[in-house]
C-alpha cells in the first residue's frame, strides 16, 4: 500500500509458510503518529486463513542513500511491536475470534514486552548494534553503561503508573451517590484511600487528560501495563534460569502462550510456560528496587 513498505513471508523450520509479515517502518505525510501492530488476516485454520501481520513505526526516513539509523526507544519499540507481531503470526487455531493478540487485556501486552527484553540480550545485541561505517559491536562498556542507567528513575516510575492507575479505578467505581468533588480534591483523596498520597510523585495523569481511561479503551485497565511489565520481568527471568535465548525455551513459549490465543485462561497459559505463579521479585530485582 506504500513504497516504503517491506513485506516478507515467513515459514517454519519445516518449510510450512506461516504467515505474510509487512513492516512500514517510517513516519510520513498523513500517517498517524506512534507505532502499533494490526491484522490484514488473522488466523483460522477452519477457513485456511494464514495471518497478515504489520508492525507500523514512525522512523525518521534517511536522506537517499544513507543508513536508518535507530535511537535506543526505535530499537525498544521495533522489539515491542514484533513481539506483538509474533503473537499474531504464530497463532495456531481454529477460530480467528480466539487467535492471536484476541487475549484478555492484562494479557495482551506480554508477548510484547517480554520481546523487549532481547534488544539488550547480549548475543542478540551483537548481531545488530555495530558502527555503520566500521561494523564494529558496540563496546561492552558502553552497553554495561546503558543497561544501568535503565534503572534510573525506576521507582519513581513506578510510583507514578500505580498512582494513574488507582485514579483510573477510582473513577469508575464512583457511584451517583457519592460525593461530588472537584477533580483535584476527589484526586488527592483517592490517592490517600489507597495509600499512596505522597505529593513528591504525581500521577503520570491527571483527569483532565487522562484520555487513555475515557476515550483510549482503558477504562478500569490503565493497570495492565504495570501487571504485564510483572509478567515480562518474571517471564524473562524464567528464560534466564532455562538457558537463556534457545530454541527450546521459544519453542516452549510459543507452544504455551504464542500459539495460544485467548483459547485457554492467560493465567493458565502464563503458568504454563514458568511452571508458576507470576511473582514481584523478578520486576524488582531488574528495575533496581528490591534492595538486596
């Protein structure tokens, strides 16, 4: 639908084609900010439908002739995006209204998130972070560097998403009953109800412009980014303890979540794929708060 658009199929070990994966990768006239993926085709083996999955980005388009060249965020979200991508490609069902990313919302941002964790893994990192002149990797100074500033700010962080996110509850458990406040007063009340009123840190939102909970489909939800970095962290950590990136421990991730949909409970599916319950440590231990 566009020059810019690059468009591969894609097989499996076994030669099976899988799916048709398209990239838009650069920002544009008339194309929308941001970067998401969407379906042409989902899954469906009782139609025979095979996936059409697009990652879209907003890379700054490089004058003719010379190299994209990415910022740490393009890199975070080009993997977060494919982890949405891989979901949709690998799913494996009968129905396309259980296939793919069609999970429970506090699900949904999993496969994603955990798919970010790789773009700083050291053998995936030296396959792409090279000089665009030289070829020369990355200096492992340099990566030990960037990988602790990553914890800088965390618990502020933190603090800031849950706080959004107990506004986000508050405001759709108010009943007709309840007392009318100004917005700023119900606020601050709220935040103490649920004992987080500190004023250092501030909600990442207030309700003025809070759209992702009145016109962003998050009402009730804007917490299943802090649940799903939960999971990522506890699912990477898993990885960690199996050997790290190989082909078993992602055969088994796709055959227990990737493949999975929402045909089976996401708890279910999670503990599955761990062997347990999701647990804080490991969200923890890698964002610099547990102290130990």
């Amino acid at each position: 639908y566009h020059p810019d658009v690059m468009t591969l199929e894609v097989f499996d070990c076994t030669g099976e084609s899988l799916a048709i994966f398209g990239l838009d990768p650069y920002a544009r006239a008339g194309k929308r900010g941001g970067a998401w993926m969407t379906f042409f085709v989902r899954q469906a083996s009782l139609l025979g439908q095979k996936p059409v999955v697009y990652n879209v980005l907003n890379i700054v388009k490089p004058a003719e002739g010379r190299p994209a060249l990415l910022t740490r965020d393009n890199v975070t979200t080009l993997f977060h995006e494919f982890g949405h991508g891989l979901h949709g490609m690998l799913s494996n069902l009968k129905y396309s209204t259980l296939s793919g990313t069609s999970v429970a919302r506090d699900f949904l941002e999993f496969p994603s998130q955990i798919n970010e964790h790789w773009a700083m893994y050291d053998a995936v990192l030296k396959n792409y972070a090279l000089h665009y002149k030289t070829k020369e990797p990355i200096p492992q100074s340099l990566v030990d560097r960037m990988k602790a500033a990553e914890t800088y700010g965390a618990g502020f962080h933190t603090i800031e998403v849950v706080k959004a996110a107990y506004l986000d509850f508050h405001w759709h458990r108010v009943t007709e009953e309840a007392a009318v406040l100004p917005p700023a007063q119900m606020e601050e009340a709220a935040m103490r109800a649920f004992g987080v009123g500190m004023t250092e840190v501030p909600p990442r939102y207030h309700s003025g412009y809070f759209l992702h909970i009145f016109a962003g489909g998050y009402a009730s939800n804007y917490y299943v980014y802090q649940w799903a970095r939960v999971l990522d962290c506890d699912g990477f950590e898993w990885f960690l303890e199996s050997g790290g990136l190989t082909r078993e421990n992602g055969d088994h991730l796709r055959a227990c979540v990737l493949s999975m949909g929402n045909s089976v409970d996401a708890n279910v599916a999670y503990e599955k794929f761990t062997g347990r319950k999701a647990n804080m440590k490991a969200f923890l231990r890698i964002n610099g708060l547990l102290g130990e």
